[in-house]
C-alpha cells in the first residue's frame, strides 16, 4: 500500500480522548484514506471491531485495499455519515465504545482539480463530498436566485459582501462568463473592494467554503449525527468530534452542551483543543482544527 495521499489530524489527540481499548468497538464517521481508523486499530493490538464510512467513492476503495489485511477487524462501508445508525445495522452492531468525527475536506479532495473544491487549480464546478450524485456548485449558481445566493454566502461563508458577490455571480453566470473554479473565483475577487485581497485568505475562500456546505447540507447532516452517535454509545463511550471552521465547531459545541443538560453525559473538553505548533509547522491544513469530546453516562 503506497502511502496515504492525506495526513489525518491530531491523531496523538484522537487516541487520547477516544481511549479505544483491546476488543472494543469503535466508529471512524469520516474514514477518509484510513489515518485515523489505522491509529485506532493499531491501539487495539489487532482485536475489536472498527466500522469505517465515507460516502467519497476514491477514499472507500482505498480503505478497502489498505485494510484488506485486517478486514476481521475494519469494515469499510460507502455511505455518508448521517446513516451511521443504517451502517452499524449492516454491521450487525447495536452499540459502540467510541465514534469518531473529522469534518471537513481531506487534502486528497482538495489537491484534485476534477473535484472542484478549491480554486487553487482550475476545475469544474462540482464540490461534492460523493461525485456520483446530488448537487453541484453550478446548480446553486444556476438555480438560485440572486436574494438566495447571497443568503448561503453569508450564513455558509460568514462572508459580509455576499449580496455584493451573489450579484456579481448572478450578472456573470448570465453573461456566460462561468465556466469553472478560476473564472468563479476571479468574478468573487474582482467583485469586492480594492483592498478586500490582502486579507489573510483569497477573496474567495469564503464563498468556495458556503457553497461547498450548500451542496453537501453539511450543517444539518453534522447535526444529526451528532445527535445519532451519541445514541449509539454505551455507557462511558466517547464521541470525539473535530471541526473546522466556526459554523461547524458552534454545532459541535451546542450538541454537546444538549446532551449534557440532557443528562446523557458529560462534556470532557471544556473548551476544544488545537493542534500544536509542531503539528501546524508540519502540516498547515491543521491549523484551523479544534477537537471536543463528549463521554456517554451510566444509565
């Protein structure tokens, strides 16, 4: 197996707070190329069950082969996360020790210019999570309208010109001038004050990042699996959840302080952990993650 095309995380965090033991039964919501989920079957000296899921086709067929030697062990599905409870069905599992969850979009995805996350290579307007149904980015340029754009820029991008952009996107898209990531990102930039560029992200980085949310729902599938996970666990399991920008940690944080006013557990990071400095010198992908964890309660 040649190396992961993606490193996963504070995953010395992950383990710590996760805690999975010997012959335990753990979740890897976001499985990605398989860095957290290989962590965590390592710490269980080969015993236990780990179900992995992601619904991005490329990084299921690689956990499959990555994993085909411990396949006893790691169960791979292709699904998306918010049918956790329909995945450990299939996987004749009623409960789990521990469910891990990193949102977000791995660098694989993003240094593939076919996918059209990033405006750092030219690509097609797509952005979905699973490249072989739903939505794309177009559509939301396509289809919306001007008022509506501008609504899922500043609630998805926390970006304050959005009626500004989505007017300058709306005119441009009718003028055929959209035709991939690098002219949407160009209409963004050239659409804002001068000035608005020398900030410390591109221009565009926030209305990339809204409407990448927009076609995958992203907020409200987080939120319902949250909600299912903890569910799931049996007492004293732990849900671990890392985020990365403010609108995903916020769901984070307001789930779990539900299920502790609920009584179902306890909170275990007062306030959510970052990567160090030495991890962020390493890989600057990094920087932006925060980390909470949630523990489930004796019944």
């Amino acid at each position: 197996m040649t190396e992961a095309p993606h490193e996963p995380v504070m995953t010395d965090e992950v383990l710590a707070w996760l805690n999975p033991q010997p012959g335990g039964t753990f979740v890897d919501c976001t499985g990605g190329f398989g860095g957290h989920t290989e962590a965590i079957r390592v710490r269980m000296s080969g015993t236990g069950q780990i179900i992995t899921i992601d619904c991005d086709p490329t990084a299921y067929e690689y956990c499959i082969k990555r994993f085909e030697a411990y396949k006893n062990i790691v169960q791979c599905y292709n699904s998306n996360f918010v049918k956790i409870s329909e995945v450990l069905r299939k996987a004749e599992v009623t409960s789990a020790d521990g469910v891990l969850v990193d949102c977000g979009v791995s660098s694989a995805q993003i240094d593939n210019a076919e996918r059209g996350f990033s405006f750092r290579a030219n690509g097609p307007l797509d952005m979905r999570m699973n490249p072989g149904s739903g939505r794309t980015a177009l559509s939301a340029i396509r289809e919306l309208s001007e008022t509506d754009l501008a609504n899922v820029i500043f609630e998805y991008g926390e970006e304050r010109k959005s009626r500004r952009i989505a007017r300058a996107v709306k005119d441009a898209w009718r003028n055929g001038e959209i035709r991939d990531t690098a002219s949407l990102a160009e209409i963004v930039k050239r659409s804002l004050p001068r000035g608005y560029e020398h900030g410390r992200i591109h221009p565009a980085t926030r209305t990339f990042q809204a409407l990448r949310i927009w076609v995958n729902d992203e907020l409200a599938v987080l939120d319902k699996l949250l909600t299912d996970a903890v569910s799931l666990l049996k007492p004293q399991g732990r849900l671990v959840a890392i985020s990365f920008h403010s609108l995903e940690d916020r769901i984070v944080k307001r789930a779990f302080k539900k299920f502790e006013s609920a009584e179902m557990g306890c909170i275990l990071t007062k306030k959510p952990l970052l990567p160090t400095d030495d991890e962020v010198e390493r890989n600057p992908r990094s920087r932006s993650a925060k980390l909470r964890a949630f523990e489930r309660r004796e019944p």
